[in-house]
C-alpha cells in the first residue's frame, strides 16, 4: 500500500473542515474546566487532555500525509510557520497576562513561583520543569498559575519531532504499511514506558513527552485505519459498526470523566480508556457527516466551545488559582464564575489575536520571518522571566518577607546530613548517631516519619544534657505504625514503607536502645479535620499498627514514648504570614485554634493502642504549643511552622524544656 502522489498542484493542502471535530474539542475542554472547578461528575475530567493529544495526533498526521500524497514532499518551515502562527500568539498573551496579574495579587516569593514557570512555557518547556520538581498535579497545594501548560510544551516537542518521524517512516516509496509499523512500534514503546515511570516515578510519566507520545502515535493510527475502512464503504454493515465503535469511544471517555479520580493510577495503562475512547469517537465519525455520532458532537454548543476551547484552556487555569487573591470568597459557585470569565477571555483572545495571526496570509507565505520571529520572541520571554524572578526572589528576602521565606527552609539538622529518606521509594533504613558516645548513660531513637524528624533538634538538646547517645531513624511518609499508606505522587500503597520498617526494627535489634521515642503524621487516618489525599487508615487499622509497633519494640526490650502529633493549620503557616507582611496585616491572621486542628479519631486510637502497654506513654506537647487553646504562627519572633503541620527547627529547639518535662513525668 503506497501514497498517491498528485505532482501537478504543489500547494501544502488543508484538511476540510470537521465540525465534530470542533464539538470533540468542545467535549475535552468541557471535561478539563469540569474537573478543575470542581463539579460533580467530573472527576476524571483531567483525562481531557488526552483527548487533546489524541486529535492532535491525528489532525497533524493527517495534514502531513496529505502534503505528501499532494507534493511528494513536506515543508517543513512552512509547517513550523504554520504553528507558531497558530499556537504562540495566543499562549504568550495568556502567559503574559497570568504573570502580570500574578504580579499585582501576589507577594513576592509567589510572583518567583510564576515566573519560573512563565520562563518555562516560554521555551516550550514547562513540562520538563514540573517533572524535575516532581510536581503532583493532583495535589491539593498546587500554586503555579502556569502548570496547565506542561501539555502545551508536550505538544509543541511533538511538534518539532513528528514531520521529521513521518518522513523516515513513510520513506521514499510512501509505504504506509512500513508507516503504520513505525507508529505501532511508537505506540507501544512509549505505552510501555509511560506503565514503567507511572508506578516508579509518576511526575516523569505524567509531564514526559516520551510517555505520552503513544497518545500521538494513536491519534496517527486513526488516519490510517480511516483510509484502510473508507475503501470498505461500500458495506453496509461496516458503516453500521464505525458507527457503533464511534460511541463505543463516547462511553470509554465518559466513563474515564465520570468515575476516574485523583487517586486512579494514572496516565500508565489506564490513560489508554480516554485515548482509545478518543479514537473511536474520531473513527466512527469520520465517514459520514450525517452519522448519528457526527450528528451528537455538533449539537449544544459543542463546535462553538471547541473553536474557543484553546483560548479556555489557557485562561481558565490561571484565573482559578490567581482568583482567590482577588475574590476572597470560596465556593464553587465563584470558581465557576471564573471559569466563565477564563471564556469571555478566551473570545476575546480568538476575536483579535488568534485569527488575525493565524489568517494573515503574508505571514504564511513568508515562513521564515515567522519562524524567526517566533525564536527571538520565546528568547525575550525567557531573558525577562528570568529577570522578574530574581527581582521576585530579592523581593522575597527584604526584611519584612525575609523571616518567613527562611522559616519555610528551616529543616533540622538530619535533613542536611542526609539521616532522611527522602524518596518514597527508597527502603534503606539510613541511622545517624548524635550525642554522647563511649560515656553514653543510655541509647535512645527517634523513629517514624518527618513528624518523627522535626523534633530532633529539642531532642538533641534534650540528649545533651542528659548524656544520651541519640539515633535517629526515619523516612517521610512512613509512621511508626505498621500500616499501608497511600502515597499521591506515585498513586498507591507505598509497599516500601514495610520493607524500610522492618529494615529499622532490624537496625534498632541491633543497638538494644533503652528507649524509644515515636512520633508520626496522622493525616494518613480518615476522619482527620483536614483532609488530605494520604488519608486512607481507618482508626481502627492505625491502633493495630501501632499495637504491633509497640509489640516489636517489647521483643526489644526497649520502652517506648509516642509524642503526639502536632496540630496541623488550615494554611501554609510562612506563605500566610508573607502574604499578611506584603499587605501590612497583622500576623495574628495567620494564627489558628487547637480545638479542630488535633487529629481526635487518630489520637483515641492511639491511647487504645498503648493501653496494652503499661510501660509505654504517650505525651502531649499541645499545651507549650499552643498555650490558651491558641496556635500562634509567630512567637516571640520564631515562626513555629515551616509549612501547614511541620515544626520549624528553631520551634523545636525553643520547646526542648517541655520536651525534658514530658519525658521526667513519663518516667525518664
């Protein structure tokens, strides 16, 4: 099977115009906006990006397979002109716009967050950013006004690599079999690397152009499989099953929408339902304009939302995270309101920057100057993002901002000395020793998770002027309590806290300490006051978990004291008390209540469990804490949380009386 070759008009065609193509985009930039405001239904509305990716897979394809039958050839600064042309204009306005508004609402060390990211989507390159930040896109603090445009980057290296892929696989003799081969191979080499880096490193398979490129391919696939199916329309009973595959598609997509979630493994093999879905959508309306699939995705205002939906999805993120510093109101009825601004906008954007730059037809017959034009602007956006975020990041260390962006990195010491693991998929059980050493009186361990890490530096003074020989034994993310915890970033049970928690119990047998104290997060426990994605132990689970902790600790022979967890604020504690700062507020605003900031459920479960261990105890340092029933954010000019629930270092040190008291009256 070869192209056809029609040397006699040399003209780069253009594919006609679809409108339920229009009304597919209109489906996915629906189900994206869903998703982010929050209406019900819409959970798995983040599959609408796939969607995307699937057409532009096959809307690329097919513009360049027809270039091919037509001219024999491809242009290729004539198709680099032609997306540039399509594509930048409008998304250096939107990224020009969310940064200026960023720097109006925002503080400072806000404004550095998006102009990184601003600096980022101006080369294109805003995906590779997030994934080396190990972004969750799912997680609930997200703050960069620009992370929605890690798809747009997606599609632009698409863009760069995809003619150069279709002309080696096509070859010199236009074989579509050997293309078709190519884009299978494509398909399931990027499927399968985007399964391996979803259950290793999920930032990577979500942002990675690799790992979506097989949504592409198939989107490709589609273009060949219409071209194969069109020369068997002559059958009845084939139009009659594109047909039935067509909304066979609409039920894959809606099905991903509707019941998909932030904690469904994902993109790895589950991103095949809305991409395969897509595919059948696009197949089984392609033969026939009056088809009743065809028919569906042109009614309702579907093409009208498509043809705006490029200028929706580059406005309506912005305006939902930038909005709350304007409108101080929560709700989804104002997130929505946003949303439909981000629409307005978007008309707007279409009515006077896409079309007139996308139609000028001097641009298009000078493809170079748009290209070039096009580099120097993505270079300027660079040089002055870059510029903004230094001033931003000086501007975040005046002495006003200054104590606050330093209590944000103010971690304890073991975190420098590398005495952490870090990585939720890291198992080695890593042991530091502080204190006294040959002349020790005692050998005690501080086990558990970062909870457990930030009260080292009040137990490490408490350890000085005892003379204890201090161990130090932790892992983010993973409590004391033997339990299953569920990790966001990797969607799924973190099965290598287990493995890590045995390997310290085997390093703690070793060392026969005298005591042990224990502290751990209870966000992982349901009915928490926050919550949180990591909740997923019942009360019930996270006292047995703690049983069998306390129970491999009495075959220590070793004694055991559990520090409650600290109560958790509803915010981010310094990026409060910046944001009070940069608006001459009163730091009080960033000061919060004890009563509904304490873990009740996860605490009573706790007592239970050291109820079966007379020896053991559990003290409470809510009182030093939170004096009055009172969290303050600042006291005494030491700011007492380094983000929403971890002790500063500088807190921790200043508690280390009441820490030495809680372990006299515990017996110690």
């Amino acid at each position: 099977m070869h192209l056809r070759r029609d040397t006699t008009d040399r003209s780069a065609p253009h594919l006609p115009f679809r409108l339920d193509i229009e009304g597919l985009r209109g489906v996915a930039i629906l189900a994206v906006v869903g998703y982010h405001v929050g209406i019900p239904g819409f959970r798995g509305g983040f599959v609408g990006v796939d969607v995307f990716f699937v057409l532009s897979g096959y809307l690329i394809t097919a513009l360049l397979l027809a270039e091919l039958a037509a001219t024999g050839s491809v242009k290729m600064r004539a198709f680099y002109a032609r997306r540039a042309l399509r594509l930048l204009p409008a998304s250096a306005f939107a990224v020009v716009g969310s940064i200026a508004l960023a720097s109006v609402v925002w503080p400072p060390f806000r404004v550095a967050i998006a102009a990184e990211g601003g600096r980022a989507a101006a080369v294109w390159a805003s995906n590779i950013l997030f994934s080396a930040r190990a972004t969750d896109y799912f997680g609930p603090a997200v703050a960069n006004p620009l992370l929605h445009t890690w798809s747009l980057s997606v599609e632009e290296q698409f863009y760069l690599v995809w003619p150069t892929l279709v002309l080696l696989a096509v070859g010199k003799q236009s074989d579509i079999r050997r293309f078709t081969t190519v884009l299978v191979f494509v398909a399931v080499a990027s499927l399968g690397a985007s399964w391996w880096w979803t259950t290793a490193r999920r930032p990577t398979a979500f942002f990675s152009m690799p790992t979506r490129a097989w949504e592409f391919a198939l989107g490709g696939l589609v273009v060949v499989a219409v071209a194969a199916s069109d020369r068997m329309g002559g059958i009845a009973w084939f139009g009659r099953a594109r047909v039935v595959a067509g909304w066979l598609g609409v039920a894959l997509v809606g099905a991903a929408v509707t019941l998909f979630t932030d904690r469904t493994e994902f993109p790895g093999v589950n991103a095949t339902i809305p991409a395969i879905g897509a595919s059948l959508i696009i197949f089984g309306a392609t033969r026939d304009s009056r088809t009743s699939i065809a028919n569906a995705l042109t009614r309702g205002g579907l093409p009208w939302i498509g043809r705006h939906s490029y200028g929706w999805y580059l406005w309506h993120w912005p305006l939902l995270i930038l909005g709350p510093a304007l409108i101080p109101i929560e709700g989804m009825a104002v997130r929505a309101s946003l949303a439909i601004i981000g629409l307005l906008v978007a008309v707007v954007s279409r009515r006077f920057i896409e079309d007139p730059c996308r139609q000028s037809i001097r641009a298009r017959r000078h493809p170079g100057p748009v290209i070039g034009f096009a580099l120097s602007g993505a270079a300027a956006l660079w040089v002055g993002f870059t510029a903004l975020r230094a001033r931003a990041v000086d501007a975040s260390m005046s002495p006003s901002q200054r104590i606050f962006s330093q209590a944000a990195r103010d971690t304890p010491r073991i975190n420098g000395d590398s005495c952490v693991a870090e990585e939720a998929t890291d198992t080695r059980a890593r042991i530091c020793e502080y204190g006294a050493h040959a002349d020790a009186k005692a050998t005690v361990v501080l086990f558990g998770d970062s909870h457990a890490g930030h009260w080292f530096p009040a137990l490490e003074r408490v350890a000085a002027s005892r003379q204890w020989r201090l161990l130090v034994l932790t892992k983010s993310a993973c409590p004391a309590a033997d339990v299953s915890v569920y990790e966001p970033s990797l969607q799924r049970i973190v099965t290598e806290c287990s493995v890590w928690r045995r390997a310290a119990l085997d390093s703690i047998r070793a060392r026969r300490p005298a005591l042990i104290i224990v502290s751990s997060s209870t966000q992982y426990v349901l009915g928490g006051p926050r919550l949180t994605a990591q909740a997923v132990v019942t009360p019930s689970d996270w006292q047995r978990g703690l049983s069998r902790t306390l129970t491999a600790f009495r075959s220590l022979g070793s004694r055991a004291i559990l520090i409650e967890d600290t109560p958790t604020a509803g915010e981010d504690v310094p990026a409060c008390l910046m944001v009070a700062a940069w608006r001459d507020r009163a730091t009080a605003r960033c000061d919060f209540s004890l009563e509904g900031a304490v873990h009740s459920a996860a605490l009573r479960a706790e007592r239970q469990a050291l109820a079966g261990f007379p020896e053991d105890r559990l003290i409470d340092l809510d009182s030093a804490l939170c004096p009055n029933g009172t969290c303050s954010a600042v006291r005494d000019s030491v700011v007492l949380y380094r983000d929403n629930r971890h002790l500063t270092a500088r807190a921790a040190r200043r508690l280390a009386p009441a820490l030495d008291a809680s372990l006299s009256a515990a017996g110690w």
